[in-house]
C-alpha cells in the first residue's frame, strides 16, 4: 500500500523545472532546431493540395481515394497529439525529438519512393506522427525554457512556424509539380530533415525530466476511438448523401467514446494518471483560445482548399500563379508576427488579439465579394489581410493561453491546443468543400454557368467562415490575461 500510495503521489506531482541553466546559444539552437521542424512538417500538412492532381493521374485513382493522403494524416494526428500530454512527462524531450524527426524522415523517404497509392497513405501516416509530437513539443519547450518575459517573442516566432507553413504550402507546391513532378515535393523535404536532425543532435540537450508514470490504456483507446472517429465522420460529410449510415455511425461512436473520455479523465486526475488533464479548461482565457483557434484553423485551412479550386476552375488560372498569389499573405505574416509578439510582451494580449481577430473577420468578409471577374490582385490584398489577422493572433493565441495555466499543464494545454487545431481545421476544410459542392452542384442545375456556380457556392462556405470569425472577435474580447508585470 505505502508503494502504491508513493507512486500515486509522484504521479500526481508536477514534473520538476530543469535545474541547469542553458546559455543562450543552447537555447537558441533548441528553438531553432524545433521550429525549423515545426516549420517543415506543417508545410509537409497543405502541399498536397496542388500535388493532389498529379498523383490522382500517375497512380490511376479516384478524387475520393486520394482525399485519404490528407484524411489519412488527419486521422494520425488527432489520435496521437491527446496522448503527448503523457508522453511529454513519460519520455525524455530529446528523445521525443529524435523518434519524430526519424519518423518524418522515414515517412518522407518511404512518399519518394512509393510505387502504389498504399505505400504513399502509409508514408502520410508515418509523416504524421512525427508531426503531431513535434508541435506540443515546441510549445512545451518554449513555455519551459524561455525566460517569461521574452515567451511572447519567441511565441511570434513560433506562430511564423504555425501560421506560415499552411499559407505557402500550395506555393512550394505549386511551383515544385510545374517545374518537376509531385515526387520532388517529398524529395526536396530530406535535406530539410537531415539538417533538423543534426541540429537537433548538436543543440537538443536539455536537462532529463521524465518521470515514470503508467499509462491508462483505456483512456488511450478511448481517446483513439474519440477524435478519430470524429475526424473520419467529419471528413465524410461531403460524401454523407451516397453512405449516410456511415457518417451517422462514426458520429455516434465519436461523441460516446469522447464523452466515456472525458468522465474517465476527470476521475483519473485525482490519482495523477490521466492521459490529459481537462483541468486547463478551469480558465476561461485558456477555453476561448481553443475556440478562436479553431475558428482561425477552420476559416485558413478552409479558405486555403478553396482558392485554388475557384482559380483554376473558375478562371483558368494555372498552379503556378495560385501559388504566387498566396506567398505575400506568408511574408506579411513572418514580418508582423515577431513585432507583435514584442507588444504582447510589454502590453499583454489584447492589443494582439482583438485586432487579429478583427483582421481575420475582415478578410473573411472581403472575400465573400469576389466573384468570376475579380481580379488576382484582389484575391491577394484579401488573403493578406486574412494572413496579418491570422498571424497576431497565432502569437496572442499560444501565449496567452499557456500563461494562464500552472506550469504542470503545459504538456496538457499543448496537447489541447494542437488538438483543438486540428479539429477545427479538419471542420473548417469540411464545411468550405461540402457547401462550394452542393451549392455550386444546386446553382449548375439551375441553369447557371459553371464558374458562376462555382462562386456562388463560394459566397456562401465564405460567409459561413465569415460569421464564424466574426464570433470569433467576442471571445477575443473576453480574454483579458495578465499584464506583463503580473506575467513577471
């Protein structure tokens, strides 16, 4: 009993600081090391976009099969990132970084290579798990090493690694299929990898900080069942009229094993051996960032999937120029992304947040005023708008809700927060696809040109994101957070 009752406790306790200092060079090179990671599997997440075409052709399949290479890589990540809360306290960081770096460089070596569509998904799986302990580790990383008054900074920077990647995806992409083939989409991330994986042998080494803990098998099939079932039911929505039973059934199994979830985690928290700790979502300012991340997640990831579509289809604008088009939204984002992480570290998240998040509402909004003859240069302005609101709220977003929460949650809260993500981007890419298709499909119908059609279904997934962003900029308003010197 005494046994028992000692390892419930150093379970229960929060893990320790590391107690050695790393010099500024060290910690330089572990940030770096981690969001050059970040930075390339994120990118690795939106290339297929562009790619999609020339893969469904070199490899004889079906719109619906090849969706699997991005539901497929949804499915990974929302079953793993819930269990890297545990892992985080489980496993020693460097050795964290080490299995994902080598997962991705395997996944990425397996996607040159592959000879069949079922190596390629086996390759996107395999990517995926690298990617999905990658993020939480950034962040937990960041919140544990750097000093609290430069987070915010740091944070920015990180936001460039979040909000970048997805942005100028379909421009590398784009540019790599016109000059090359899908195949040096892949090819050209090993070297990347290399070098992440050198970096991170010379520069990752942090102070051990693992602590043995068991993991609650249930709470992993549960948590397993839970967020890949609802993934997999969301990403089926669009087809749900050809197998309604399906996406009734994975809905269903969803919501129960996440409700089974979330009661079997508060009742293990007592004991310290939950597989994530919901206690995060006690603080108001951490719940409302997971709302407005999965807002912001949703209108981006969505918006992303859909512009191309009425570019090229809607106005005959090839790859190349799509690619282009979007690349100055990511630069705007790499320049305003450290300056207001600076202003969120002298003047607290408010002055990120709230005009992030109307910045991002006004980009949703213009964009429901494009139409067939709208020029690119307007689709650009837009999307640049879109990309700076989308980036200060990256850097207010991250900051704000890990400062509000004890330091023995991090590792939890960055789980949540990942989660939450890639949820709202998996319901946001539904929700832009299902309606532009069904409406667009009405509008055909009807008697209306295609490209006409195409748009007007387009208004509408537009607007959806736009009243969505909209309410996203009352729960900006309710975050109030600490001021630097509280922060202090």
């Amino acid at each position: 009993m005494t046994s028992e009752r000692t390892e419930t406790e150093a379970a229960a306790s929060p893990p320790q600081a590391p107690k050695a200092q790393l010099s500024t060079k060290q910690l330089t090179g572990i940030i770096a090391a981690l969001a050059l990671a970040a930075f390339m599997m994120i990118l690795n997440e939106t290339v297929l976009t562009v790619a999609l075409p020339g893969i469904m052709s070199d490899m004889d399949i079906t719109a619906a099969t090849g969706q699997w290479l991005t539901t497929g890589f949804l499915l990974t990540m929302s079953v793993v990132i819930p269990t890297t809360g545990f892992l985080l306290q489980r496993f020693n960081h460097r050795s964290l970084f080490m299995f994902a770096i080598i997962s991705f460089l395997v996944g990425t070596c397996i996607a040159v290579l592959a000879p069949s569509f079922i190596f390629l998904l086996l390759a996107r799986i395999i990517q995926a798990l690298g990617t999905a302990i990658i993020l939480p580790l950034l962040m937990t990383t960041t919140l544990t090493l750097v000093p609290v008054q430069k987070r915010g900074t740091i944070m920015g920077l990180n936001s460039i690694v979040i909000g970048v990647g997805p942005a100028i995806g379909p421009t590398v992409s784009g540019a790599v299929v016109h000059a090359l083939s899908w195949h040096y989409v892949f090819a050209l991330m090993l070297p990347i990898a290399a070098l992440v994986l050198v970096l991170g042998t010379i520069f990752f080494k942090v102070p051990a900080n693992a602590r043995k803990i068991r993991v609650d098998a249930v709470s992993v099939v549960l948590s397993a069942l839970a967020f890949g079932f609802l993934v997999y039911g969301i990403s089926s929505i669009e087809h749900a009229t050809s197998n309604p039973v399906l996406t009734i059934i994975s809905f269903a199994i969803g919501i129960l094993s996440l409700a089974i979830f979330i009661k079997r985690q508060i009742s293990l928290t007592g004991e310290g051996r939950e597989l994530l700790n919901l206690s995060a979502f006690k603080s108001r300012g951490f719940t409302f960032s997971i709302v407005i991340i999965m807002i912001a997640f949703g209108t981006l990831l969505g918006s992303l999937m859909i512009i191309p579509i009425l570019l090229e289809s809607g106005q005959g604008v090839d790859s190349l120029k799509i690619g282009m088009m979007l690349l100055p939204g990511g630069v705007a984002q790499i320049i305003v992304s450290p300056i207001f992480g600076r202003i969120y570290d002298k003047h607290g998240p408010r002055p990120v947040l709230i005009p992030g998040a109307i910045m991002l509402a006004a980009g949703q909004w213009l964009y429901t005023m494009v139409n067939a003859e709208t020029q690119l240069w307007m689709f650009m302005i837009t999307h640049i708008v879109f990309s700076i609101g989308l980036a200060l709220l990256m850097t207010g977003l991250m900051s704000s809700a890990m400062a509000s929460l004890e330091p023995r949650l991090f590792g939890h809260g960055s789980a949540i927060f990942n989660t939450g993500q890639q949820l709202g981007g998996a319901i946001g890419t539904t929700i832009f696809v299902t309606v532009i298709s069904l409406m667009s499909s009405a509008k055909t119908k009807s008697g209306l040109e295609a490209s006409e059609a195409l748009f007007s279904g387009a208004h509408v997934a537009f607007l959806i994101g736009a009243v969505l962003a909209t309410i996203g900029v009352f729960f900006a308003l309710g975050i109030k957070g600490p001021t630097p010197a509280q922060r202090r």
